[in-house]
C-alpha cells in the first residue's frame, strides 16, 4: 500500500463536522430525543451489597395509577452459567445477570427490577412499592478479602484449583525462563502496588428511548460506543431478533470505554414491549457510580533483573485486577502490554480476575495496561537509581524496536517506541531546571490498537459533493479526519464531504468505537470505497473522451488525460462527472466491508514535573509532556486532544480519584463533587509531541491513539513525586492525606534542591 | 407528584407570612445553588418555596451609620465582588464568598444561604465568624440579632426559630491597621467542598497584633469561633512562636470526623498549616491599611 504523502487535507486542523451542533447546542444526545406518547423506565436496586433475592412482588407497584409496565429477571433471557456465550469481550451468562440480578444482587446498586410510568416520579415511586424479599449474605469487596481462604463466595459454580472461589481465571503471558533470567541478574528490584478502582467519568449518564411497535419492530436511540453492541446485546436479552431492532446512535457525551457494554437499553425495550409505549430511561449520575462499570482497582508485584550495564535480562509480573462482581477483568492489558515497550529475554505475566461485591468493571482507555504500566514503570524508575542511569537512559537501552519478539506474542514491525524516548530525551522540558519541592518523573506505555470489523458507504450527490457514512459512534474527532482522508483521495474541499454516522439499519456491520480502532479501521473502507469511485470516475471521463480508462487520471477534483499521448481534453471535474451520472451509467457510490488487519501497537514516553506542598500533602502536576508515536496524524487538533484527554484522566487516576466504599460496603463518593476528576485549574497545559512513524501496513499509516496517552500517567507522576520528594509512593491515589502521612513519617529527608 | 408552591414576594413582613403559615413544608430561596441540588436529588421534597431576591433589604449592601456594612442575606457573591468599597474593607470575608462554586454559581450564591444551609464546611461561615458580623433575623414575633457563630446548630441545623428568616449580616466598623483573609484546604483547586477552612480578622498597630478573632470550618459539627487562637496572636508580631501556638490552639480546637473528605489526623494538622498562612496574609493586608 502506498502512504499518502505531499497532502493537502491529511495533517490539517480542519474544522470537524460535528463542531457547528455541538457549540451551539444542536447535537442530540441521547437524553434529546422525544416521542409521542412517551412514558419513563425507573429501576429498583438493591440496597445490599450480595443478597440471595427469594421473592419480589410487583402486584402493588402495577397498581399504582400510571404504571404501564414492570418487569424483572423473569422477562430477561436466560444465559444457563454452563454454557458461554460471547459477544466480543462480553459474556452473555454475565451480561444477562448484570442488567438484571437473577439468583442474587451482588452489589449495591444491581438491578431488580425495572417500571415504567407515565411520569418519572410515578415510576420512582412504584419502585418503592416493589416488595422484595431479600436473604441478606455476608458480603467482601476488597482483592485480599475476596481471595482469603475464608472469604464469602460469590458463585457457587465458580471454581479455581478445585475449590469455590472468587477468582474468576488466569492468564498468562511467557517468553523465555525467568528463573534463568534472574540468575543472570546483578540488580533485581522487586515492589508491590495498589491501585483503586476509577471511573470514567463521562459527562453524559447512559441515556436511552426505545420503541416497540405491535410487530416486534423495535427501534432504539441511546448513547453507546457501538449501536451494533446495542442491537446485538438487546437482541439476546429480549429474544427480539436483530433484524426486527433498529439501533440509532446519538451523539455520545463520552465514554472511554464505558459504553461498550448496556445497561439501559434490554430494560427500556422490554418495558417498551410490555407497555406499548416509547420508554425513556435515563441514568442519574449516581446510578452511573453506583452501577455501571470502573476500571478495575488492583494489587500487583513487578519483579525485574539487570545486569549492572542496564541490560534487562528478566521481569515477572503478578497482576490481581477486580473485575466486579460477574467475572472479565481487564488482565489482558495488564499481562500484556506492561513489559511490551521492553526487549526482555525472559519474561512471565500472570493475572488473575478477582470477583467481589462491587458493580461489574467496564473497558476503561487501554482496559489493564494502565495498572500494570503503573507498577512496571515505577519499578524501573527504582531500577535506574539503583544503577545510577537516566531512567530514560535504561529506557532507551532496553527497548522494543523493529524484530523485537513482544512477551504477548508478535514480532514487533518498524515501531516508533524508540523515537519517543529520543524525542523526550531532546525535549527542553526533560533538562529544565526545578525549583524547590518540584520533582520531574517519567514512563512509558504501550497498548495494543485493534483492527476489526469496519463498514463504509461513500456516495457522491446529483450536485457533485460527497457523504460518507460510517458504522462506528465518533467520539473523538474521527468524522473530522475521515472528511480530510476522503477530501485528500478525491482532491477536493474538505467542506464538500459529509460524514454521517450510519445506524444499524442503514450501514453494515461496523465493530464497536473501541481498542483505539476506529480511524485505522473506517479509513481503510472509506478508502477503498473511494478508490472505486475514483476508478468509476474515470472510466466515465475515458468512454465521454472515447479513451482506455488507464490513460485517465484523477487529481486535483477531476479527470484528466494521463499524459498528452493519451490526448488532448479539458478536465472533467467531480460536478460535472456527477450532472452527467444519470446518463452514463447511474448513481455513483461505493461501499466496502472488510474485517480490518494491520494495526499495529502504539508507544507514548511522558515527562511530569510535580510541585510538592509538604505541609498540606497536596501534589500539583505543573509541566507535562506527553510524547506519542501516533503513525500519522489525519487530524493533529484531536491526535492531541486524545492525548491530553488522556493525561488529564491519568492525573485524575494517580492524585485523587478513588471509590471511597462505607462500613455497609457501598459507595460512599456516588458523584462528581466527592469523586474528584481533575477540573481544569488542576492542570497545567499538557504538552503533546506527536512522533510519526507511519503504519506500514494502513493506506495513511494510521495507528490507533486514543488509549496509549492513559498509559505512562499514573507512574510519570508517582516517580516525579519521588523526585521531589525522595519518598516513594505504592498505591493509588496519591492524595493529600496519603502524601501528607508518608511525609510526616520517621524517616523524613528533606526535599531535593 | 407532590404540589409545589412558588412564591416571590416583595416585602419582608409578606415573606415571613408565608414562611410562617407553610410550615415544615416551606423553604427559603436565596441562590438557590443548596436548595435546588437538594431538591433534585430527593433530599428535600419541600410545599413552598418563598424566594426573597425580590426584598430590596435582602439584595442591598448599605454603609451603616457607624461606618461599617450591612449586607442582605441574598446578596450573591458576584455582586458582592463588584462593590467598590466592600473588599477593600473585607478581602478575607470578599475571597471567602468568591470561594464558593463557580462563575456560574457565583452569579446565584449568598453568604446567607451559605449560613443557612448549615454545612460545617461552607466557605464563607468562618469569614463571616472571624469577621465578628452580626446576623439580624426576622420571625413571626419580630426582629432579633445573633452573633454568626450562634446560627449553626449542627450539620444541616440553625438556631433559627420556625419562620425565621435570615435578613442581613452586619459587619463592624474597620479601625486603621485592620484586614482579613480565607483560607481552605481543598484536594483540587476549585468546585471542592472545603476539608478545612480558616477565616482570620485582625488589627496591628506598630506590627504589634492587638484585636483578631479566628473561625474554623470544616473541623466540627459547626464552624468554630477559636478564641484561644486569638488570645496567641494578640499582643505578638505573629512571630514564629506566636502562629505557632495559634496553630496548636486551632489543631486543638478540631472536633472532626473520618470521612470521604478527609481523615481525622489530616484535618487536625491542615486546621494548624492554614492557621498559620491566613494570619499570615491578613497581617501582610493590615500593615497596608
Ligand atoms: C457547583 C456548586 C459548587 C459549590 N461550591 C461551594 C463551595 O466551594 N463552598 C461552599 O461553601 N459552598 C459551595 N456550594 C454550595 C452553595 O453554593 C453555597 O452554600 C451557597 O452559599 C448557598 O447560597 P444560596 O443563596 O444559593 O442558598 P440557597 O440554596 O437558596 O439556600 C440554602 C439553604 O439556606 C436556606 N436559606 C437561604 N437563605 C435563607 C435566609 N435568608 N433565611 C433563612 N434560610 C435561608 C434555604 O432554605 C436552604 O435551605 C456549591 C454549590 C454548587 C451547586
């Protein structure tokens, strides 16, 4: 394939086509959309952290004067727990209990049953008049209480090593032998960490409005990252085949994960269908914290070895990560992406999923390669004091390039890790002077990227302008940078092509807005959509100039003669090509599908610098550089914004955001003002540099970029902090009232000058 | 479902009426910015509201005849910050305000429903203490007066008798050599509920402390007037010994909880940090008056 070089479009900061609706108040969320005759979904919760449910009575609650329609477990398909059934990363025996408490509630929060009304506060207070019969259990909800020998099971069929237990599964990453890597050491440093569960903290709550009609026809607007989850999803838990839903994707208000799964919409649809009426459901922000999924909280210990040279010879890795109270933690990106900026010859990465009574966990930018990036870095910055290295130094020494055989399985291809060291190692930041109680940190990340199912419909209007629909949810900036690779292929304005997202029953099968794929994998149908008309283009202009189609090429927005052997004619433009489509063979459109291969992982290197205020325990992050490999960069205003939403949430992570549970095990900081996600004057101007080094295998070089910037954060801050400090830290987060007790403690040294 | 009742009536007397006759199912509104997040998050299912931004003696900031301020309960903090005499006089109490929310909630936000709301964490209570104002507050049996720090009863409580309204606050005059400040431990830099706050009023003459008064929220049940924190700094040129015995008279004074906000020994060390760097900055304004 051929990079696009000497652009016009790709590269430029052009202005996206959801901007003029989303300033002005135009764009619809989910929460926007209306219908006649409407009437609003509630659910009942339990307010037990694990409780065996033994009855639930509804008979008062459909009494009540505006209630249309409840339903409960019973109404919900079944998925038997002996018999797995995915979708995705999802498990349908699991999803089918988290949208509705089947056997148990498991967590403060689970639904137990869902109403409809006719107002919300009838709705609400029907839930009240639900009786439920509950057999209240003993309950755990931290990873070594839950994995005790005596700890309170959750799943009676769940077994590891034989035995009832919370852990839910194993996984494993090997390369080579560690215990002949660790012979070979000469320094080995060996932590343990914690890390706490964090939101996403989108701004929009999970939002639906679902409609049945008589005949099953079933159509749904809600926000998700991927309206085929929806359909599909709904489908097996309504029994309602996909064909009959029509799933509608509003614009989203955010989601970074935390919408590729539903909460919402299998209730909404089958209150919809019982009642005969739209049903609308949207989520409180405290239904957000209390019931939809974080990222995992997680204790880990990172073991690695070198040789006095910095030569890395063997790292080891144990990862325990929540995944809730259903099992699917993230240990995939824990396991293998820690060590992958890393050319180890010995590596072993081992996770296990620890169930608990919390709400189930749920994607979370790069799902599990933050928490272990959080340990492995801290630890090499442990490592490059003990050798007395720059710890970009034994960064660079030790780092993954092309031929590089990854822990988790591939052979590296022509990657840009080491460029982003370089860069940072260049960057006036990282030689700066600091002032008093500032320290600088940095670290590195890595996640996977994904490729994936993709669907493209490119049609050019009677008036010679272009639509591109696409199947996957933009959320962050990829209709802007479809409009600038579709505008550079066909040579034309920006401005002329419109790019709409298409819903499931007007564009193909598109995978979720999820694993940093979606402009890797839709720029690759869109360009072949629009390489087929390009070919059609010309082979209009070859049969109007009676020429073969070969001596025609496309440039600039119009068919011209290849070369003067091939004659003379004046240019045939897209509009004029367009006005004579009716006679010289129809409409001119294309559309490709394709289960997209190629993307290739990405590498980010950060640089932190933090001020310390020993008195008061608080951190401020003051500098930030965040260096990125990001392949090419269609759109650079969003590559960045990607990045520095990114560090924004890390920092977030690293300082203060944390699940706070009370004595009776449930959360106790359910919203924004107690759940402290940095607000802006938290923050310094996040510095981006964008390195390219373009995907070999992807039409522009495109590599995904939205999950790697999450990555480095947590351990760029802590080890800035140590610098600062000469404390180190080995848990999350690191806020005032835990800085302030490490501070204060016996062996207090004073700040580094 | 239940029926809500909203009334804005012009004059005090009217306002305490309705007030009065409603009952347990009436509240004031002032901003607001307390009263409606409570109401849609269920925590309040009030039956009438009387809004009292429309009482001119409520809205107004007025001279008193001895040379201090009156100021309406009602007042919002923007408005407050646009008077072009009243942070001169009162920084710490004017920063305090300022404090709360955001632009947007500034725009809304009262002292006195700051007060009222009864949270031991509001921003502008210790301000208010340290400032020694006066509260005027009118009921069905007529017009009284209360010291700031008597208002709070509790988390969520004042002593104000049922029908009472909060009319106006009333600040002394300022003596030459007087100045304030406000300062809050927060996790983040704004839109954060104080884990403690430290409000100090003083008067130096020749660099010598000889009148200041101390208020410290977020530390108790109710914002505390810590009069031993005073006495330390009276009669001292804030010297390291002196806010240093005023940082242990405010630690001491801390009656906190554990909490999501922040821990016992957290709070009781922060109340002595802030102690010391508020006096500090009241006393760098005061040498300039
Ligand atoms: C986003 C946001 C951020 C905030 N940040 C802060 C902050 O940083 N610091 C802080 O301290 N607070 C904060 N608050 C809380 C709130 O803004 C303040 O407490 C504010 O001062 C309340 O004033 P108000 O005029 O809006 O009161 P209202 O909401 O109108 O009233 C509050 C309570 O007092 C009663 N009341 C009001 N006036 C009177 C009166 N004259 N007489 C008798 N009763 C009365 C009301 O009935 C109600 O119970 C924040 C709130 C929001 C929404």
């Amino acid at each position: 394939m051929n990079v696009v070089t000497n652009n016009k479009w790709i590269g430029e900061r052009t202005i996206r086509p959801d901007g003029a609706d989303k300033v002005t108040g135009r764009a619809a969320f989910a929460a926007d959309t209306n219908m006649p005759g409407m009437i609003w979904g509630k659910v009942l919760r339990s307010p037990h952290p694990h409780a065996r449910i033994k009855s639930i009575d509804t008979s008062k609650a459909e009494a009540l004067p505006g209630v249309k329609a409840v339903v409960s477990a019973r109404d919900v398909v079944d998925f038997p727990v002996d018999k797995s059934v995915m979708l995705g990363i999802q498990d349908m025996r699991w999803m089918c209990r988290n949208v509705m408490a089947r056997e148990k509630a498991l967590f403060p929060g689970h639904p137990i049953a869902a109403v409809a009304a006719t107002t919300e506060a009838i709705a609400a207070k029907a839930c009240e008049l639900i009786e439920v019969e509950y057999e209240v259990l003993p309950w755990v909800i931290e990873i070594d209480d839950a994995i005790a020998p005596d700890a309170p099971i959750l799943h009676d069929f769940m077994k590891f090593e034989g035995k009832p237990s919370n852990i839910g599964g194993r996984l494993e990453v090997k390369k080579g032998d560690v215990a002949e890597g660790f012979a070979q050491a000469e320094v080995i440093v060996e932590r343990s960490f914690t890390t706490r569960p964090v939101h996403q903290g989108y701004i929009e709550p999970h939002a639906c409005l679902v409609s049945v009609g008589a005949d099953n026809k079933t159509t749904i607007w809600s926000s998700s990252q991927g309206q085929f989850m929806v359909r599909a999803m709904t489908a097996y838990l309504t029994g309602i085949p996909q064909s009959d839903i029509r799933a509608i994707p509003a614009e989203i208000g955010g989601g970074f994960g935390g919408k590729t799964i539903v909460y919402l919409e299998p209730l909404a649809t089958l209150l919809a269908k019982k009642s005969g009426r739209p049903v609308k459901m949207v989520m409180t922000r405290e239904e957000v914290m209390r019931a939809t999924g974080p990222t995992s909280g997680s204790k880990s210990t990172v073991k690695i070895g070198a040789k006095k040279d910095g030569t890395i010879v063997a790292a080891q890795g144990t990862f325990y990560l929540q995944a809730g109270a259903l099992p699917g933690s993230p240990n995939r990106g824990a396991v293998g992406c820690s060590f992958s900026p890393y050319d180890i010859p010995h590596v072993l990465a081992v996770g296990f999923d620890v169930l608990s009574n919390r709400s189930k966990v749920a994607a979370y930018r790069a799902p599990g390669a933050p928490i272990g990036a959080y340990a492995v870095e801290c630890v090499l910055d442990e490592l490059a004091e003990a050798l007395k290295m720059d710890p970009l130094d034994l960064r660079l020494k030790n780092a993954a390039r092309q031929g590089t055989k990854a822990a988790f399985g591939p052979v590296f291809p022509r990657i840009g890790y080491v460029e982003t060291l370089q860069a940072a190692k260049s960057h006036p930041h990282y030689s700066a002077p600091l002032g008093k109680l500032q320290g600088r940190g940095v670290a590195s990340g890595f996640w996977f990227n994904a490729g994936g199912e993709s669907s493209a419909q490119v049609n050019i209007t009677e008036d010679g302008n272009v639509v591109v629909t696409t199947g996957h949810p933009d959320v962050g900036g990829s209709r802007a940078a479809i409009a600038n690779i579709c505008a550079e292929l066909l040579g034309i304005d920006y401005k002329r092509v419109s790019v709409l997202i298409g819903d499931t029953a007007t564009i193909g099968f598109s995978n979720l807005t999820g694993g940093s794929r979606v402009l890797f994998a839709s720029a690759i149908v869109v360009t072949q959509s629009t390489d087929k008309i390009i070919a059609t283009l010309k082979e209009r202009a070859a049969k109007i100039w009676d020429i073969d189609p070969e001596a025609v090429k496309w440039e600039n927005g119009a068919a011209h003669p290849a070369s003067p052997n091939a004659g003379q004619f004046e240019p045939l433009t897209l509009a004029e090509l367009a006005a004579k489509a009716p006679s010289m063979g129809g409409p001119i459109g294309a559309g490709v599908q394709l289960n997209t291969e190629g993307a290739e992982g990405g590498f980010g290197t950060h640089i932190c610098d933090v001020e310390v205020d020993p008195e008061l325990g608080i951190v401020r992050v003051i500098r930030y550089t965040a260096v990125q490999d990001v392949g090419r960069a269609i759109h650079p205003g969003y590559v960045e914004g990607q990045i520095q939403g990114g560090v924004a949430q890390g920092i977030g992570w690293a300082l203060n955001e944390e699940y706070i549970y009370n004595k009776s095990g449930k959360v106790d900081n359910p919203g924004f003002l107690d759940y402290r996600m940095p607000v802006c004057s938290d923050l310094p101007m996040l510095d981006t540099v964008m390195v390219e080094v373009p995907n070999p295998k992807h039409p522009q070089g495109v590599k995904g970029v939205g999950e790697v910037p999450l990555v480095p954060v947590m351990a760029a801050v802590a080890n800035a902090i140590h610098n600062a400090l000469g404390k180190r830290f080995y848990s999350l987060p690191m806020s005032p009232p835990v800085v302030l007790e490490v501070i204060e403690g016996p062996e207090t040294r004073q700040a580094a000058e | 479902m239940t029926e809500l009742r909203y009334l804005a009536p012009a004059t005090l007397d009217e306002a305490v009426k309705a007030f009065a006759s409603a009952g347990s199912a009436g509240r004031i509104l002032a901003g607001g910015t307390d009263l409606l997040v409570q109401m849609r998050s269920g925590a309040v299912k009030p039956g009438v509201i009387v809004d009292i931004k429309k009482i001119t003696e409520m809205t107004a900031i007025e001279p008193t005849a001895d040379g201090g301020f009156r100021i309406g309960a009602a007042v919002p903090g923007a408005v407050l910050a646009e008077h072009p005499h009243f942070g001169k006089a009162w920084p710490g109490l004017l920063e305090a305000i300022n404090l709360i929310g955001s632009t947007q909630v500034q725009g809304r936000a009262s002292a006195g429903g700051n007060l009222c709301n009864g949270s031991p964490a509001g921003d502008s209570v210790p301000a208010l203490v340290a400032a020694g104002a006066i509260a005027t507050l009118q009921g069905p049996n007529g017009r009284r007066e209360m010291k700031v720090e008597d208002v709070p009863a509790g988390p969520g409580r004042t002593n104000l008798l049922p029908g009472e309204i909060l009319v106006s606050f009333t600040l002394p005059p300022r003596p030459k050599g007087s100045s304030d400040a406000y300062l809050r431990m927060i996790p983040r830099t704004e839109m954060d509920i104080a884990v403690v706050g430290v409000g100090v009023n003083l008067t130096l003459k020749d660099g010598v402390c000889t009148a200041a008064r101390v208020g410290l929220g977020a530390v108790a049940p109710t914002v505390l007037l810590v009069e031993a924190a005073a006495k330390a700094l009276i009669g001292s040129k804030l010297d390291d010994a002196a806010l240093k015995a005023a940082a242990s008279a405010c630690s001491a004074a801390c009656r906190p909880i554990d909490d999501k906000r922040g821990t016992i020994v957290y709070r009781t060390r922060v109340a002595g940090v802030l102690l010391k760097r508020t006096a500090l900055i009241a006393a760098r304004r005061a040498a300039g008056n």
